[in-house]
C-alpha cells in the first residue's frame, strides 16, 4: 500500500493499469486507522489484481475537493481513469472485497 498526493494523483490512479482503490483517509480519523491493517492485508492479497492507495485529505485538498470527499475514510475504486465505485465508513476485509468484486 503506497501514500498518493495531489501532485501524482493522476499518475498513479488515473495512469493505472490496475483498478485502484483510494482511501481518502486523515491521521486524526479513528476508523480510518482501525482500516490500516485492513488495506495492508488487501494490498498483499489483492496486489495483482488491484493498486490500493491512500490520500490524507489534510495535505492534498485539490484531489479531496475534485472528489467531493467530505467523510473519512471514503473509498473510492477507480478503473480506466474513472471512479466507478465510492463507499463511505469502515468496514471489515470480507464486505470490502465483496463491494469491490465486480470491479476486479
């Protein structure tokens, strides 16, 4: 699981080859620490198949504003340069994979 900021937002997540999931995440978001662990153990298992990234909503508010993001954690799947899935709240590995799977 890598970090993204405003200044390779589009590089790394429209740029993608894989679909990519983007937590839009801050460090003073307790549920967004309690999906930590979530989205390391998905980026290993999922990392053919899905880039799993995050963007603290504090430092890069062009990329938060251009989203609309006003929740924390927001998920967001891109495919093709394109948000096709968002999802607000955390939740655990198994319902987070199965609301993403159409996507994979």
């Amino acid at each position: 699981m890598s970090e993204v900021t405003d200044a390779d937002f589009e590089a790394e997540v429209i740029g993608s080859e894989l679909p990519v999931l983007v937590e839009f995440t801050a460090d003073w978001c307790p549920p967004c620490r309690q999906m930590a662990p979530v989205l390391r153990a998905l980026a290993a298992e999922e990392g053919e198949r899905l880039k799993v990234v995050q963007l603290d909503v504090d430092h890069n508010p062009g990329t938060t504003n251009a989203y609309k993001v006003l929740s924390m954690p927001t998920f967001m799947v891109f495919r093709g340069g394109e948000p096709v899935r968002s999802m607000v709240g955390a939740r655990p590995k198994r319902r987070l994979l199965e609301e993403i799977a159409d996507v994979l």
